[in-house]
C-alpha cells in the first residue's frame, strides 16, 4: 500500500452555544509512504482538528481516515500502532520520569526491549542536544526542551507515520534548526511518512516538498512548494534611481499598468513594476530616458513562500480560491 495517510469527505463542527463552529469541510488528501507534508493555515484554519482526527482523539461529522489502512476510531489499537504524534501544547510525556526514563519508559510502552532501543535513544538524546539532562525530570526541564523530549518520545520506537502539530513553535533558533534536521533524517533514513503542521515557512521551505493549505476548514491548495513557487513567480522588478523624476514623468510612470513609486529611504526613488508583460518595463525606461533619469540598479524581486501563503489563503487579493499548479482540490 503506497499511501499511508488517507483522509476522505471530512467534515467537523464544534457545538458552540446556539450555532455551530464548522471546522472542517470536505477536507481530502493522501500521503505516500515516505513524503513529508505540510499542512497549513492561518489560526483556526482546521489543522489542529485535523490532526487529532488522525490520531483518533477526535470524531469527525463524517468522513473517514486511514493510517496505515486502520481507522483510528473503529481500529484503534492497529492504527495507532503505526503513529506517533507530537500534538500542540500537549506534550507526551511523564513530569515525573527523567529525560532518560521517560524514552525508556514510552519504548517499553509500545513493547520494545530496553536492550534494543539503548542505540537509538542516544541518538536521540545526541540528536536534540539533550544530553546534559538525560537524569534531569521532564517537569524540571524548560518549555522548549520538553517540546525536543517529546519529539524524542515519538520517534523512539520506528513506527511509519509521524504526526507533529507545530514541532518548532516557541523553540529558540538552535533547537527549531535540531528538530529540522531530525525531521529530514527520519525521512531520508527511515523513510517515515510525515504530517506537520506549521506556520514556520522556513521549516517548511527546509523539509516540505509538498504542503496542503487549508483556510476556514477547506483545503485551499494541496501542491508542491517549487509548484506554488513558479505558480506566484510574478515578474517582478526594482529600478532603483539616484534622482527625483519630474511631475510629468511621474504622471507618465502612474499611467503603466501594474506599477508603483516610492520614496527611497535617503536617497532617490524606487519604482516597482509587476510586469504581466515586458512591454511595462520598456514603457517606464522610456519615460525616464526623457531626462536622462540615472538608473541605479535593476533588480529582479523573488517571491517568497511566506508571500505565496498570504496570497492563496486570500489576504491579498485571491480571495481564499482554490489554487492549484495541476491536480485539482
Ligand atoms: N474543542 C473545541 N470546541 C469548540 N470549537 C473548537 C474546538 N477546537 C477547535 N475549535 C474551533 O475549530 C476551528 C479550528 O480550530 P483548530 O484548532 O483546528 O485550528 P488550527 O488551524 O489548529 O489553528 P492554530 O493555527 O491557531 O493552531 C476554530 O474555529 C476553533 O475555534
Ligand atoms: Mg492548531
């Protein structure tokens, strides 16, 4: 079975007084065995509540989830012996156990010999630089240590799929860049199938081929991120020039299409223009070579993903559509 992850028809509403909250609506998507995908959103897009539904935590309206090929609600114990899951502020782990305790603890747990699993803990201590704390207990270790112990928890027996609900959030620079890279050698080494959900576009830009945007329940975009990339790649250009223009090269400028002037900070002025077609850029180097404007630099403007995020979930402008590069959602 290729396909380790499958989530069909979702549908999920939280009661709340007299209405109802929806939170997830025909939500589908699929992930092969080995992929890692992002799943995100802005706040109270969905994710969370997608990711407890995969975890059999909790019951959607209707709809069905597959991990493994069980269902996690009617099959639980197999599906949730193919999964592990670090979910968001809820951290899988015994306050009173030690660091070391507590891996040894959760391998016994799911049936491992301590014997078996002595390598792969300390790789794991190794790994997430928890090393000075192996006897130190969870509950004396800081918030973001407890996030690593608790990712550490979840990869320490080698089940297929790995469920993380926002793994770097409020994790100082050197530990987020641990757990990016532990999350690539899971999937590299392990050919783990991972979940993640994020709002750390560098986290995804680092370990996410793929990622699934959902915005008021629905996925909005479910694609590859060089896809979404070339997909936003407006052409883009900066002129930077070292002088003033003049009133009547300004109204010239205003007049091409897609393109703004701006006040350089000290010195000279900056015109962007978003070209829809080259012409644009011809028209405006046509105006300023009417006095001579002296350009200072040509630069070509990338886009990125943090961009292409706010404008498929529709804060500038696409007005949450679908977007998609090939497959349809
Ligand atoms: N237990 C609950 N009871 C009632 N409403 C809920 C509950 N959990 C979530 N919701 C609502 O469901 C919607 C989706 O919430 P969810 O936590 O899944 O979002 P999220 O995408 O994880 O957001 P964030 O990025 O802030 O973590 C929100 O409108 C939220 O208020
Ligand atoms: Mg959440």
């Amino acid at each position: 079975m290729d396909e380790l992850l499958r989530v069909e028809n979702i549908f999920k509403t939280y009661p709340k007084k007299k209405e109802k909250v929806k939170a997830l609506e025909n939500v589908n998507f699929q992930v092969k065995k080995g992929e890692l995908v992002g799943l995100l959103g802005p706040n109270g897009a969905g994710k969370t509540t997608m990711v407890k539904i995969i975890c059999g935590l909790v019951a959607p309206d209707s709809g069905k989830v597959e991990v493994a090929g069980y269902n996690p609600w009617r099959e639980r114990s197999r599906a949730l012996r193919n999964l592990s899951a670090v979910l968001e502020g809820n951290r899988n782990i015994y306050w009173p156990l030690t660091v070391r305790e507590n891996l040894n603890f959760f391998a016994a747990l799911k049936g491992e010999k301590p014997s078996r699993v002595r390598g792969r803990i300390d790789d794991l201590i190794t790994a997430l630089n928890l090393e000075d704390k192996v006897n130190v207990t969870a509950r004396s270790l800081s918030r973001g240590m407890q996030q690593k112990l608790a990712l550490a928890v979840a990869l320490v027996v080698d089940v297929p799929v790995l469920i993380l609900d926002e793994p770097t959030l409020g994790l100082d620079v050197e530990s987020a860049l641990e757990i990016r890279e532990m999350l690539k050698n899971v999937v590299r080494e392990e050919n783990k199938t991972v979940l993640l959900t994020t709002h750390d576009m560098r986290l995804v830009r680092a370990v996410c081929p793929r990622v699934i945007i959902i915005n008021e329940g629905k996925i909005v975009t479910d694609d590859r991120v060089d896809n979404l990339l070339r997909l936003f790649e407006i052409k883009s250009y900066r002129l930077h020039l070292g002088s003033e223009l003049t009133p009547q090269q300004v109204i010239e400028v205003q007049e091409v299409e897609n393109t703004v002037i701006s006040n350089g900070s000290g010195s000279g002025i900056f015109i962007d223009i978003n070209l829809e077609n080259m012409e644009n850029l011809y028209r405006v180097l046509d105006i300023l070579r009417k006095n001579n404007a002296p350009i200072e630099s040509i630069e070509r403007k990338e886009i990125d993903l943090e961009e292409v995020f706010l404008e498929i979930v529709g804060r500038r402008g696409l007005n949450g559509k679908p977007v998609s590069s090939e497959r349809s959602v």
